[in-house]
C-alpha cells in the first residue's frame, strides 16, 4: 500500500503576525513557519496504516521556509521518502499549489503508483480546504474531506472512510482507490519524535528535490488579492445592569432608539 | 511510539545491561543489597509497580524488558529521596533512573498528552509553555527596576541572572522574577539577562522527562549563547536551571562560576538585613525543593532569609531538609497531573500542602518556581485559601517596600 501525504507549512500563529509592507500579505521575515497541524494528522493516519497493512509511506510538499525540518521529523517518525517541490514560488495559493502538485504526480514516475493520498483537511491560510478537492479533480480521482477514520481492505483496492457530517453525524464511504482523502483527525495523537531520532534522520536521510513545473501551465484561475489588513476594533460590548425591569426597560429603550422596535 | 518502524527499533536495541553496567556508576548498582529504603521512602513508592529496589533486582536477573515496557517510572518525579536514602550511595536519581526512564518513554504507545506538548514546545519555542520565544523577555517592561538585556547592550556583566521559563512566562513566575530583579536592584548588583536569546535549560528535559536529544539540543543553544557574553558568573532562579548546570552542563565545558538566587542572597543578608524594615507578621512554613534541598544541600539559606525578616515565625512541616516532600512537578511530573489523575494517585502537591496547613502557618515559601503555582492550585483544589504561597524573594521585596 503506497500513501503519499502532502504536507504545507503555515504561519505559526504562536507568534505575532506582520503584515508586509505592500499590504497583500504577510512579512515573509517575520513569521515563522510550521508544519499545519491537520497535515500532521494526516502523516500520523498514513503511518497507521502502514502499520497495519506495511507498504510505503512518501510525504510531498512544496518548498517552504523550515519545512526540511518537517520533512525530517516526517522521516524519523517512519515515512520512507522525503519529496520537496523547489521553484514553486513564496507563498503560493492553493490553487496555484494544488496546480503544481497535480502536475508534479502526474510526471514523475518514482511517486507512481500511489493507493491513497492524505493531507490536512483544511490550513488556517485555507480554511476553504480546497487543497485536497482541486487535487482530486485535477488527478481525476475520488476525495473525501473531514475524514477521521480511514482503513483500507485487503487488496488495498477499497477503502472504508469516516467522515464527520454536520448535527454530530458520522457517515462511512466505500471509496474506490486511489483517492484523496482530506483529513481532519488520525485514530491517535500525532505521534512524538524524540530529538536523538530526529537529529539522526538529519543526519542520516536526504530530502529528494523536483523543480516545480513551469508556471502558467494548464494553472488554475485564481483571484486576485488586493489587500490583506488586521480587524479593526469595533465598539465595545455594554453591558446592562441592574434588576430584570431596569434592563429589560434599557432594552427596550436601545431596540427603539435604533428603529428595531 | 511507532513500535514497527526501523528508527525505533534501532534507538530500542542501542540499550542492553551491558551497556548500562559497564559505567563505574552503572557497576554500582550491582552493590545494591535490596534494602527497600529508595522504595519506602519513594513518593510514589505504593503506585510503582516498579520501584529503584524493584528495578534493580529484575535488572539483576536479566528481565529489563518487564521493567522497560512498564510505566512505572512516569511516576519518577525526580526528586532524589531514593538516592539521598541508599545506604551504599547509589546515585539512582542521576544514573539508573533517566536511562530507564528515557527506554520506558521510547516504547511507551502514547506519551501523555500533555508532556507530549511540554517536549514538543521546548523544541519548538525553548519554553514548555509553548510561548514565543521572542517574547521572553516582555515581563522587564513591567519589571520595576531597570533589567538590562544582553543581546541589546553586550556590556560585561558582573552577574548573569538565567532567569528560565516559569520565571519568564508564567504569570506566577514573572511575579518572583520581578522580586528578584528588585532584590538585585537594592543590592546594587551589576546583573544583566539573556533575554531573548535565553532557552529551556532543559533539566525537565533531561534524564528525568527520558528526552535526552532534546536536553542536548538545548544545552548546546544555551552553552553557545553564553560563549557570547562577558560575565563572572551565572545566578539563576530556576531551581532546576541550577541543577541541570551543576551536574548536567559539565560534561560540555560548563565552567562557569554558578549560584542560585536564594543561596545568593543569603551570602549578602548583611547588606540586605538593614533594608527589611516591615513586619509581616506571620508564620512561615519553608518547603525545601528536591533540587535545592536534597541535591545540593541548600537547606539553611532558605530559612537564614526567612528569618531575617521582622515578624516572622519560621515553623517546621514534619516533613523537611532531606525528608521533604515533592511538590510533584519534576521529572516531567509538572505535565503529568493529568495523567496521575486518571490513574487515581494523590497529587504530590495536595500532600504536601496538607503538611503546610498542619503546620498553622499562613504562608507557604519556597525557592523553586514550580511548586508556586503548584502549592496554589493544590490550595484551590482543598478549599484552603487562606494559606498563601510565596518565594521568599517575594517575601523578602515585601518587607523591603514596607
């Protein structure tokens, strides 16, 4: 069984965000990049199942700032190959990085065949979670999303998944493989690296690197971002005090005030 | 933990007896004649399936992997009563129990949430907090007195002050931190900060959370940022900080001059005598912590600060010097309240304020800043908040400013 998990870094929220100079984003310098926590969910699920059914696991991302250590720690924990995609540019959107991925696992044959491809559900650079849905339509293949339970029959031809459904509601879906599932949570706590493992994964395995394909190609349309700011501080809450007459009274008084009574 | 993937087999197979009895210390253990005192007057001795004795004895007969695949030693809270206990010196608290510890943790299934967050912080931002790193030294605004912070003026100093993470970041920590800075102030001591550039120690990280990679990651930061700076010595307030220097930094080149604050401040109590001018009046019972107390035999400092102060009795827990309790917070126990919880075991901090409160006293004081938070949380749990907790800094600044 051959899982690959597409991996992103994202701002680290641990730290203030700046806005860059231009106002279109955020300053690059200044934060600091993470691996998103529902991709390292979904590398945890992919590691379960190679568990259970062996096989191989390759995680794939597209160049970041501090993702080798994310690769790395990928590597330490039991994945077997490490995939950077360089020259795809800083900070693409989704559309432009699912674009790139698409076309890079339809190219290169050493990621070929793949039974399941598993990423994070969502990325708080993209809560739409439009990764998973762009790349299965670009790969012609099956998605799921919000999915928190995945296991694979036998010939690893099929798989049951779980997804999470509005009003608390779980639905299980037989999908045909390969297919790509957006992950919202593994069966457990992503997994902890101890240092020494990572530290030796440092130095003992490599990142393979593919150059991105040219830009422009077959690319997804995207919209425009025109600017990007903080929200601004409204207005503060009231609060009304004194017995249920009074501020059912200043209520009322407030409702009319504004035309709402 | 992954028990099929290649690396943890391979980190798995690195620890063997032969391994761990060829070391001087390690041969030592093979003295042990099975006393029981480690277990007896362990804290979580009843809960172990695996106390020192125990461990001994079945290391002894060749059956590590019962020991390893138990998880007694999350119960090891590191607080050395085994070792201050055994008769024949066996450093069980440096030695034996951090190599089990870290071959327990690698084939635990699931480390404890919590103390999964604790390590992965310290890796990520150098705080088991999970704070930015770059805000490490935002509590000196509100500071008081003037702090200087290195990596914005490199003077020489006389005094590096390591403040560490509780002192930094938790709001009970910057309290004590802020004392301490008024204390250096008044004493006129030449002190400056690492600010920002200022990590874990790791000490929590150590032998006695079983993560020693990340120790070493974390002492090689620290130790390169000192390289950086001119100071004569290092004072730190973190217990824990002093321990991890004092035995754990030697071995890459620690040659600094080392003092913790309360040891400090007690060597100047002439000069600091004349500026305690208000009574407290209350009675203070001190808590000795497993670092200060037990390991480095810091036990009258304490209480020769404390009693300088005007109006305040010092009274004794029964409990004290070498036989005091663990607050519970070391070895990793600090992320692990929960998980004691769950398995129904007395927090060692609700223990120990019991003793405080038996005491009558009004004030519980310690030198360590976990067991601040820990003690008040402990008294919110009982219901007995009358009793405060302070640092004795903190008690010292109190009757400076009266």
């Amino acid at each position: 069984m051959d899982i690959l998990v597409v991996l992103k870094m994202v701002p680290d929220i641990v730290e203030e965000l700046t806005l860059a100079a231009d106002g279109t984003g955020l300053d690059r310098d200044q934060v600091r990049m993470i691996l998103s926590e529902l991709d390292d969910r979904a590398l945890e699920e992919a590691l379960l199942l190679k568990e259970r059914h062996g096989g191989n696991v390759t995680v794939l991302a597209l160049d970041a700032p501090d993702l080798d250590d994310a690769l790395f720690a990928a590597l330490a924990k039991g994945a077997d190959r490490a995939v950077k995609v360089t020259g795809a540019g800083e900070g693409p959107s989704t559309r432009r990085a699912a674009t790139v991925l698409g076309q890079v696992l339809e190219r290169e044959e050493s990621l070929q065949p793949v039974d399941l491809i598993l990423t994070g559900v969502q990325a708080i650079d993209d809560l739409d979670g439009l990764l998973a849905p762009l790349l299965a339509s670009l790969l012609g293949l099956p998605f799921l999303g919000v999915v928190i339970q995945v296991s694979v029959d036998g010939s690893a031809r099929k798989a049951m998944a779980t997804k999470e459904c509005p009003n608390g509601f779980q639905a299980r879906f037989e999908v045909d493989l390969p297919a790509v599932l957006g992950i919202q949570s593994a069966e457990k706590t992503p997994r902890y690296v101890p240092v020494g493992k990572l530290r030796a994964a440092m130095k003992s395995r490599t990142i393979e690197l593919l150059p991105a394909p040219p830009a422009g190609e077959a690319a997804l349309v995207a919209p425009e971002l025109l600017e990007m700011k903080k929200p601004e501080e409204a207005g503060h809450a009231e609060f009304l005090e004194g017995s249920l007459e009074e501020v059912s009274e200043k209520l009322c008084e407030i409702l009319s005030d504004r035309g709402l009574m | 933990m992954s028990q099929s993937s290649p690396a943890t087999l391979q980190a798995e197979s690195e620890f063997t007896l032969e391994s761990l009895f060829e070391s001087p210390e390690g041969r030592k253990i093979l003295t042990c004649m099975q006393c029981g005192m480690c277990a007896a007057t362990c804290p979580y001795g009843d809960v172990m399936e695996f106390p020192p004795r125990r461990i001994i004895a079945t290391l002894r007969e060749g059956d590590m992997e019962r020991v390893l695949t138990s998880s007694s030693l999350l119960n090891c809270v590191a607080c050395y009563a085994c070792m201050a206990k055994c008769p024949r010196g066996i450093r069980l608290g440096e030695v034996l129990l951090p190599v089990v510890k870290e071959q327990v943790l690698l084939r635990l299934k699931d480390i404890p949430a919590e103390l999964q967050k604790a390590l992965q912080n310290m890796l990520a931002y150098g705080n088991p907090e999970g704070m930015s790193p770059r805000k490490r030294a935002d509590w000196v605004k509100d500071a008081g007195v003037p702090v200087r912070i290195l990596p914005e003026d490199p003077r020489p100093t006389d005094v590096l002050w390591f403040v560490e993470c509780h002192g930094a970041y938790h709001p009970r920590g910057v309290e004590t931190s802020r004392a301490t800075a008024k204390l250096f102030d008044a004493l006129e001591v030449d002190f400056a900060i690492l600010g920002n550039e200022e990590r874990c120690a790791g000490e929590c990280s150590r032998g006695a959370e079983g993560e020693p990679g990340l120790f070493d990651l974390l002492r090689e930061h620290n130790m390169a940022t000192f390289g950086k700076y001119s100071f004569k010595r290092i004072v730190t307030s973190g217990a824990h900080a002093y321990d991890a220097f004092r035995f754990s930094y030697g071995d890459v080149g620690f040659h600094y001059p080392l003092e913790h604050t309360t040891p400090f401040f007690s060597d100047r109590l002439d000069q600091l005598t004349p500026l305690l001018k208000k009574e407290l009046n209350c009675k203070v019972t001190y808590h000795d912590s497993c670092c200060l107390g037990r390991h480095s035999s810091f036990y009258e400092e304490p209480r020769r600060l404390l009693r300088a102060i005007p109006g305040v009795e010092l009274v004794e827990m029964c409990h004290n010097r070498v036989n005091s309790i663990c607050c519970g917070g070391g070895g990793g126990g600090n992320w692990l309240d929960t998980y004691y919880k769950s398995k129904g075991y007395e927090r060692l901090s609700e223990r120990r304020v019991k003793e405080a409160i038996a005491t009558g006293a009004d004030v519980l004081a310690s030198s360590c800043p976990y067991e601040i938070p820990r003690f008040e949380d402990a008294l919110k749990v009982l219901g007995h908040e009358e009793m405060v907790v302070r640092d004795v800094t903190e008690l010292l600044v109190e009757a400076m400013e009266g």
